[in-house]
C-alpha cells in the first residue's frame, strides 16, 4: 500500500465496517453510512477544513468518487455529533490493531481546548459550568474551555484521553482515566508512565505504584534529582510533538465546537485522524510513524 488520502481512507473504510458488523440502523438504510460518515470525518480534519458548510462543498467537488452521497450541513453535523461513541470506539480499535498498543512506556500531558474569547461567551454558552477557566504556563495565557488530557506512546498512538474543566488538578483527572480503564492497566506490566513536574505528588505516586505504573517526572525545585530525570529532555520533546501534530496541523484549538457534542466530537475527530494516520504508516512501514504530510493535501 502507499501514503496517500485515498488509500488511507479505503482502508479505514475496510476496518470500520469489520468492526462495525454492518448496519446499525433499523428500517431504511441512511444513504451515507457510518463508515463513510467516520472516512468523510477523518479526511476533514487531514485536509484542514474547519467549516463544515465548506468542506461538503469541497467534498461534492474533489470526493464524489468516494462519497456519492453527501448530506447537507445541518444533516452531517448532527449524524457527526450522534457517531461520538463509534469515533470513541474506532480510535481504540486502530490503537489495538498495531503494535505499538503493547508499548508500555506511556507519556501524560495535558493541553488548552479554547472554547472562546470573550466574557459573555463564558456567560451565555452552552459549555458555562463544563468548561471554566485555566492557564496554559506553556505560552504564559489565560484560556477559557477545557484541557485535552492524553495518554499515548512515544510515537503518539493514543491509548486513553479525556476533556476535562480546567479547574480540576491534573493528578485527580489522571485517576479518573487509570480508574475508568482498570482493566487496561491490569492486564500489563512494568508501565513507565512519563509525565511533567504538574502530576508530581506523594499520595499519587504510591497510588500508581499500587497499580503497578512506575511514575517518571522531572524533580520539582528543592527535591532530590529523581531516578532517570537526565533522558527526559529528549522524551519532553515527543510531548510537544504530538501536542504539535493535534494543534499545528489538526487544528484543534479552531475546531469551533458550540456545544458539549459539538466540542467534544471535533476532539475525537481529529485524536481518530491522528490515530488513522499512525495506524496506517505503520501498516505500510513508512520512514515517520506520525507524519501527516502524505495525507493533508
């Protein structure tokens, strides 16, 4: 197989249906299904489009071929919104499908979703009481919306990830996540979980030790230098990396989500873009494992 749009999208095609089974829907069959709705999803977010009006547009244009059927906005939106679960699902189906799932050195990091600019959008929104206010010490500002917190490998296969208020500490979310996927933690060993100086904490750290998950973090100021601190420059820029591929060409901070499933399926959108992508390099042995540059254009 080659890197391209076109043979990435088939092969997604391929694996959502087997997984899928078919049709999920009783009595008569949508005209567009939902391993086209999740392909048509993905290749948005690869090509950049953040306007959905737009991007049909582009699609009735440039992808009739693979997409005969194509709904109007209002139509895609909501089928999109109602696929968050299958999104969900297929990100962890690819994840799975490679072998960088049995990878058990795992990295931690949280990043700013911006939901909006001003006070009376925080006021009158749809998204007032999920999501609030945070700092973001990376680029030294003040946000308003949530935090994408992502456990993935080093190569940026996401293994668990979540949205969360920005006001909830970085050590309680990562919990809720580890306790949310038990079964996934049981069934390893020996996890290295790579993280910065914000998941640092006493109780914490003895609570993953129960879990079996050896925690590796730079020492905070007037600590002792801490075990393996040395190699973490080099793994802190594989964080910065991935939050780069999700931000730098994903877009994430313009996915202009409105709504908590408006938000929350342009999050999974562009995670299962990411995913798709590694998933399929991987597949086809490509020289970069996360390179998105075959498939954004």
């Amino acid at each position: 197989m080659t890197q391209d749009l076109n043979t990435l999208l088939t092969a997604l095609y391929v694996k959502i249906d087997d997984e899928i089974g078919g049709t999920r829907w009783m009595g008569r069959p949508p005209l567009l299904t939902d391993s086209e709705l999740v392909c048509l999803a993905v290749a948005q977010a690869l090509l950049g489009h953040r306007s959905e009006a737009r991007w049909l547009r582009f699609a009735r244009k440039h992808l009739a071929g693979m997409f005969p059927y194509l709904p109007q906005q209002s139509g895609y939106n909501k089928r999109l919104r109602a696929a968050l679960p299958l999104v969900k699902r297929m990100i962890r189906e690819l994840a799975m499908d490679s072998d960088l799932w049995f990878d058990n050195h795992w990295i931690v990091d949280s990043t700013p979703v911006p939901c909006g600019m001003s006070r009376p959008t925080a006021q009158r929104s749809d998204l007032a009481g999920w999501a609030g206010y945070g700092y973001c010490a990376s680029h030294s500002r003040f946000f308003w919306g949530l935090r994408l917190y992502l456990v993935c490998t080093p190569t940026g296969m996401p293994i668990v990830w979540a949205l969360a208020n920005p006001k909830i500490g970085e050590r309680e979310v990562l919990v809720s996540m580890l306790e949310t996927d038990a079964d996934l933690v049981a069934e390893r060993e020996g996890i290295l979980l790579i993280s910065d100086k914000g998941f640092a904490g006493k109780v914490f750290e003895q609570d993953l030790a129960g879990q079996g998950i050896e925690l590796l973090r730079p020492s905070r100021k007037r600590e002792k230098a801490r075990y393996g601190e040395p190699m973490l420059k080099k793994v802190r820029q594989l964080i910065e990396s991935v939050n780069d591929s999700l931000k730098g060409e994903l877009d994430l901070e313009q996915h202009g989500g409105r709504t908590f499933e408006g938000v929350a399926i342009r999050v999974a959108q562009r995670i299962l873009a990411m995913t798709a992508a590694i998933w399929h390099n991987r597949k086809t042995s490509a020289p970069v494992t996360r390179s998105l540059i075959a498939y954004d254009h």
